[in-house]
C-alpha cells in the first residue's frame, strides 16, 4: 500500500505539468466540452500510444479518465503507415464501445477526433498492466511502478476475470482479440483487470450454427509493429499454419500468465522479429516442467497446456476457470462482490456476516482499493447498512489517516445521520475508538458529535449508556458553546426523566469525568445546581452525585466557595446522611465530605473575619495617631455676634427661650455698673411679660426677610414691629406726652407705605441715642456694650455701607456723621428739637424720609 501510495503522489505532483500539456493538445476536441482533465496517470494500447488522464464530468462530476493519443506522435512513420496507425487505433475503439461486459473496459464517451488528437472517456483507471510490470512508454516522469508489487490473490483473481472476458468475447461475441498482451490490459480504480486493445480484434464471418471462422491476416514486417499484435505474445500457428482460433487467445493468455510469474517480468524467450518467432516454437516443443518452477504448483501443469504448440490441446476459457487454482477464499469473497448486484437482500446479509472473516486474509490494499469499492455499492439502503458496517470498520483498521479520510470518511458521514434501524447508530458507538482515531478534529465537530447528540436524544437506554461512555474521549475537543447548549442539557434532561437505574448512573459518571475540561463558571451555573433535583436517593446514584461534588471541590482549576457549600451543598448533604440504605463505606464517604466541606467553610471563614477584624483595628490606631487640630478662636456666639448693636434683648428673646445662656450680662456681670443691672432686670421683667401674650400659631408668621448690609436699620425696625405690633394684648402702647397709641391700631391702618400722619416716635425723643437708651426703650441693650464692642479690635467693624440708610435730603447730608464714628461720637442720630424753630423744621425728618427709612 505504501507503494501505491507513492505512485498517487508522484502522479499528482504532476498534475500542473499534464494541465499545461493538455492545454497545447485537447483545445478543439469535443471530448472537452463534457469532461475535465487533470492529472497524466497512465498509458495503455499497442505501443502504449494513449495516454490515460485523471477526469471529471462536468454535469454529473462522476470520476472518468480520458484516453488521448496526440497525433504528432505519428511524426517517426511516413505518411501511409500514419494513416494504418490511425485506422487500426479508432477500429480498437469503436468495437470496444460496442461491448458491454464487467471485464471488458466501459466507454463513457466515444471517440472524438480533431486536428491535433484522439480522444474518448471511459471508466475511472488506476493503471495498465503494462505500466505495472516496469513498462513507461507515454508514462508521467519521473513516475515509476516498478515497486508495485502484485499480491497473489490480485493475480489470480485478474487471470480469472481476464479468463472471463475472453470466454464472454469468444462464446458469446464471438470475436478473436488476437493481442491479450499487458499493453492490452487495464486495471480500474476498484483493482479489476479489464480487456482493452480490440485493434486487432476479427469476427466470426461463419452463421452462428456452424464452426467459428475468423478472417486471418498475415503479420507483415513492413507494417509498425503497432499496427500488428505483440510478436512477444503471438500464437505459433499464426506463424506455421497462417491460421488462429480461440485457442489462439487462450496462448497469448499462458504466455501472460507465465510473464507475471517471471522474476524479470519477461515473457518465455522474447522475440522482436518473425525469424526468433519461429526459434522459440522450437523452444515450446521441448518445454518441461522445469522452466515453469516460478508459477504456482496448481497452475504450472495448466500453464503448460496452454503454451502448447498444439491449439487443440490448450484449454478453452471456460475450462481455465473451472481449475483448481481459482479455488481460493480470496478469490471465490472477490467474486461474491461482484456478483452482488444479482442477488436479493437476504442472500447479500448472509454473505455480508461471513465477509470480516474472510477479509482477514486479503492483503489491505486489495480490500481498501477492491473490496471497499463494492461495500459501498450497497450502503444505499439502510437495511442493509448494519451488516455492511463490521466489514467497513474492520478494513478501516489497517488505514492511515490520510486513506480513511479519502477512501472511507466520505461514504460514513451520510450514515453518520441514520437513526432507523438502530442498529446503526449501535455498531458506530461501538467503534467509537477507531472512528475517533482516524477521523480529523473538524469532522468530528461536523458529523460525529451530532451523530452522539442524536443517540442521547433516541430512546434505547443501550444506546444512551454507549454515548455517555464515549463522550468523555471527546473531551478535548468540545467548545464552551457546544458543551453549554448541546451536550449538558441533554445529560441533564436524560438524568432526570430516565427510569433507568443504569442510565442515571451514567450520566453523572460522565459528568463526572467531564468536569475537568469544563469552565469553573459553567460548573456553578450549570452541574451543581441541577444535582439536587435528581428525583432518585439510590446509594449508586448518591456516590455519582458525591463524587462530582469532591471533584468541583478539590480540583485546582474549579473549587467550590464557601457560600456555595454553605448555602447550597450543605442542606443537600447532610439529609443524606441518614438515607438507610446507605452502606458503612457509603455512609463514611458522605459523612467525610460533609466533614470536609465543614472544615473548608470554617477555615475561610475565619480568616476572612480576622482580616476584617485586624483592618478595624489599624483603622482605630491609625485614627488614635493622627494629630488634634484646635481652633485658635473660639467660635462666636449668636449674642456675642450682636452685642454693642442695642440688639440684646432680642437676640436674648430669640434664642431657646433661656435667658441666662444668652444674656450679654452673664458674660460681663463683673464690669456692669448697678444702673446697667437694673436695666438688665427691667429686661428680663419686659421678657416675661412678652412670653405671657398669646402665642402666635407658627404658620401664621411669616420668615424674617433676610438682612443685608445695606438694609440693616430697616430690618431691626421691621423686626420691632414683628415682635410688638403684632401681639394682640391692647395693654401694650407706645406712649407720649401728647397721646397714646396703641400698636393694633396703627398695624391696621394699613400699610406703612401709605401716606398717614403718624409719627411711631415719641416727640420727647429727639435723637436716636436718646430713644435707644435703657430709659425711654425697655427692649435695648445697654449702649455702653454696643460701644464696647465698636471699640473692642476683634468685634471692630466697617459699617460705612449703612450711610445710604440716612435721610438723603440735602441739608441734613451736609450735617450727617458716618456710621463708622457712631458709636463714639456724641453726634445724635436724630436732630434734637431747639429754640430756633426754623432750624428745627429743618432739620426735622420728613413723612416720606421716615417712611424711607422704616422701610
């Protein structure tokens, strides 16, 4: 096989050569239009003048080869014997395409013939018999079947198919090949021998009841030798006698017999002209067993008939094949073969259970080229696949990969998809191993997988235990998404519905096995979860379930977190542990997991708390460490804030309702004077009585504008009105020499923006110190601590933004003093009322000035 395996090689690296051959010679000839040529294999014919190439029809794509004989091979024979060579070529021809046998070659496509060529199709060839036994005339270079090498059983069986045609040429045809020479012998593609070379060929000119008579014509040296048959080959009588027969085919084929025996190959005594023609008949008168020693035992004593001077005594086609050296196992499985075709189906299952037997004893090459190539015939109907699959596979187990992938791959994967009958499916479980073996990576994904998906989804439990043993050999080569979609769906659906105990098992043992090549996510998402819901507590099925979970556990690549076993495989367990059919080892398997995952869940969960806790407490020494950062000032009271502005007691009023707290006096009791205590009594007295008005319901009064710089005596008089014109109490009046008037009334006489004659001072107020002093306003702060604070350097303050607050009439701005001297100077705020009356109309503030300002 290995030799056959060279020659292919050698052929198909020329195959680039013989396209750029057959572009200068086939251009033209009609044989191009239906088929295809590729590669230069062979040559056969007289003088082995066709050359054979590898082809393809181009409707069908079936297999072919392309006879070609390229007439400028006629260039070294003068202008008659061309036309001889090309008459005695296309007679070969077309008788053979007039003769339909299995041992004689099959013409696809009939001759055609154009300016540069001959050319016709036939079946698919692997060589001449010629080319084989060392001849390499019109052969591709550098290619060399000197090395391949004829088994026994390939001989016989050839000489026994050769025998066949020529008793159907003859008997019933009745037609004499007169050259069965190698040149005129083919083999096929499937390793049979076929007869080719009917140039010569004569028929019968007699009526079919009366003796045969075929036309003879003597051999002339003047003609090419091509023209004429093989001298090498050429009965003697057709030399003594100028007559041939049947008999004389029957010569040519002992003389045939005798070359393929021969250590050199050779025929006996070979002759170029007629004069050693003649010398060797003498040689054949005296022929004795002796020069016969290279032909086998049985067939020596026939081979000698048959190159009998005497055409009479040589046995006739029909009676060579009767002889025992045709009765060979080999030989007679052969035949069956090829005669399958003629038998029904429960003859061919018969004979299909004894063929693994047999196959044992033909050599590979003759079972992968010859035997194969009619198995296949028959894998068409489905019936008979289970009995044809053994005899596949067993061929199979002497192939490479590259001959499985190109001779037996291509007719498994259509059975790959069969699912009735079962026994399919069945047999190519079985030989999963092989199959697996020699079927390439992506052929595997293709056809072989969905072939094992198919059985998990059949419903023979046998068929799902095989798949389920199978299916972790393919653990290298399943992808994420396969295994998510395809594979663990349906070992999950299998395990929870089946009602087989042995099936279940299966399934998680293969689950089991198929952890390690899965990913870590997927066993978390996908395999554990699913363990729980078995609706089955069999202690073999909780070993399965066991034995995953130690698997995800300890395996380096998966593992189990502690929240997992914590949380899920925990409360599974340990119910478990109490099942009663539980044996001793059973039970101290579940406990010790249990044990172990305990000890897992702790352990990490104790250092997981120490590391938080040591966290906590480098936090607590990293806090204790960092340095106190203490204010260089304390941060000033609301009452502080307003201490010096008259403000006092209403910032003490406002501030929780706790005098003590607020009061500026608490602060300064040390330097007060007793007419500022007595003041600060007449304070508190005025705030109680305040706290014993009527509250007003919080919603009802409205937020205290925000006060801004520039509006700040405005807001503290908006504030007065807000905290003593409201109060419902008649009793609180503002008093003057003149009249009385009471708050309520002057809140209700409407907005203060309106034009009124009321003046809300007292006219023996006549500057804003004298009505801002302790005597004549209860509710102020003494002033001395508003100067106090003007004059303290922390409490000093620019209050030049309140001069725009002040009259704007012309006179009296001459006259203004700035609000950043107020506090010091003895310049009233208000004009006080003299003598001159003109100056103090003057100097009085108008109605629309004081609503300005109240405003």
């Amino acid at each position: 096989m290995e030799v056959f395996n060279k020659y292919l090689y050698q052929v198909s690296s020329s195959v680039s050569q013989t396209v750029s051959q057959l572009s200068g010679v086939l251009p033209g000839n009609p044989v191009t239009r239906e088929y295809e040529s590729s590669a230069h294999i062979a040559s056969a014919g007289p003088g082995l003048l066709w050359k054979i190439y590898k082809g393809t029809k181009r409707s069908t794509k079936q297999e072919a080869s392309i006879f070609v004989f390229e007439k400028r091979q006629l260039e070294k024979w003068n202008k008659n014997d061309r036309e001889l060579v090309l008459e005695s070529l296309k007679h070969g021809v077309q008788q053979l395409t007039k003769i339909r046998h299995p041992q004689v070659l099959t013409v696809q496509h009939s001759l055609e013939e154009s300016r540069d060529s001959l050319a016709f199709a036939t079946e698919p060839i692997f060589s001449s018999l010629a080319n084989i036994l060392g001849e390499t005339t019109n052969m591709p270079q550098p290619a060399n079947m000197s090395d391949y090498k004829l088994f026994d059983v390939e001989i016989k069986y050839g000489l026994l198919q050769i025998s066949e045609g020529l008793q159907f040429l003859h008997n019933d045809v009745k037609l004499l090949h007169k050259n069965i020479c190698p040149e005129s012998i083919v083999i096929n593609s499937s390793g049979v021998w076929k007869i080719f070379g009917l140039d010569f060929c004569v028929h019968d000119t007699n009526p079919p009841n009366q003796a045969a008579n075929f036309p003879f014509q003597e051999y002339s040296p003047t003609l090419p030798s091509v023209c004429q048959p093989n001298l090498n080959y050429f009965a003697p009588e057709c030399i003594l006698t100028q007559s041939h027969s049947t008999a004389s085919d029957m010569f040519s084929l002992g003389m045939l017999v005798y070359t393929l025996h021969s250590p050199g190959k050779q025929c006996f005594s070979p002759v170029k002209d007629l004069h050693q023609c003649k010398s060797r008949v003498q040689q054949l008168k005296n022929l004795s067993v002796n020069k016969l020693q290279g032909i086998p035992d049985d067939l020596r004593e026939f081979v000698k008939l048959l190159l009998n001077l005497t055409p009479e005594i040589r046995p006739d086609a029909h009676q060579f094949i009767k002889i025992p050296y045709f009765d060979d196992v080999g030989v007679k499985t052969l035949t069956y073969l090829d005669s399958l075709l003629q038998w029904d189906n429960l003859q061919k299952s018969q004979f299909y259970k004894g063929l693994p037997e047999a196959l044992s004893k033909l050599p590979h090459r003759v079972k992968l080229q010859r035997v194969l190539a009619c198995l296949v015939r028959d894998l068409g109907q489905p019936t008979m696949v289970p009995f044809i699959l053994p005899s596949i596979f067993d061929i199979s187990q002497d192939c490479s990969k590259e001959e499985f992938k190109s001779c037996v791959l291509p007719h498994l994967k259509p059975l790959m998809k069969i699912m009735e009958p079962i026994q399919i499916l069945l047999i190519m479980l079985q030989r999963m191993e092989l199959l697996l073996k020699l079927t390439p990576a992506e052929d595997v994904q293709q056809h072989v997988l969905p072939m094992l998906y198919r059985g998990l989804d059949s419903d023979s439990p046998q068929i799902h235990e095989l798949c389920l043993s199978i299916l972790p050999t393919f653990a290298g080569l399943l992808d994420h998404a396969n295994v998510k979609n395809s594979l663990l769906p349906r070992i999950k659906k299998l395990c929870l519905n089946t009602s087989t105990l042995s099936v279940r098992v299966n399934c998680l043992l293969c689950v089991g096995k198929l952890l390690e090549h899965l990913d870590k996510w997927l066993v978390l998402d996908e395999v554990l979860p699913f363990l729980p819901q078995i609706p089955s507590r069999e202690p073999a099925v909780l070993m399965g379930v066991l034995g995953i979970y130690k698997i995800a556990m300890n395996h380096k690549k998966l593992g189990i977190s502690k929240e997992i076993m914590a949380t899920r495989i925990l409360p599974f367990l340990i119910p478990l542990c109490i099942e009663n059919g539980l044996t001793l080892a059973q039970f101290g398997a579940i406990t010790s997991l249990v044990k172990e995952m305990f000890q897992a869940v702790e352990n990490e969960h104790r250092t997981k708390l120490e590391q938080l806790n040591s966290v906590k407490d480098e936090q607590k020494m990293l806090t204790s460490s960092m340095p106190t950062v203490t204010p260089s000032t304390k941060p000033m009271e609301l009452g502080e804030a307003f201490s010096g502005l008259g403000l006092d007691n209403f910032t003490s009023a406002n501030s929780n309702n706790n005098v003590a707290k607020v009061s500026p006096s608490s602060t300064t009791s040390s330097s007060m004077t007793l007419e500022q205590k007595q003041a600060m009594a007449k304070q508190q007295d005025t705030y109680k009585a305040f706290n014993n008005q009527i509250k007003i319901e919080p919603q009802k009064i409205p937020s205290p504008p925000k006060i801004q710089s520039k509006d700040l005596t405005s807001s503290l008089l908006d504030d007065f009105t807000a905290n003593f014109g409201s109060q419902k109490n008649d009793n609180l009046k503002i008093n003057s020499p003149n009249h009385n008037v009471n708050m309520n009334q002057v809140i209700a006489s409407g907005p203060l923006n309106q034009t009124t004659n009321y003046n809300p001072f007292p006219q023996n107020i006549t500057n804003f110190n004298q009505m801002m002093s302790p005597n004549n306003n209860p509710w102020a702060t003494n002033h001395n601590s508003f100067a106090r604070m003007q004059t303290s350097p922390q409490m000093s303050q620019n209050w030049s933004a309140l001069d725009s607050l002040l009259p704007s009439n012309a006179n009296i701005t001459a006259n203004k003093t700035p609000m950043n001297q107020m506090g010091s100077s003895q310049v009233p705020l208000m004009p006080s009322t003299g003598s001159n009356s003109t100056e103090n109309n003057n100097n009085r503030l108008s109605k629309n000035d004081l609503l300005d300002f109240l405003k």
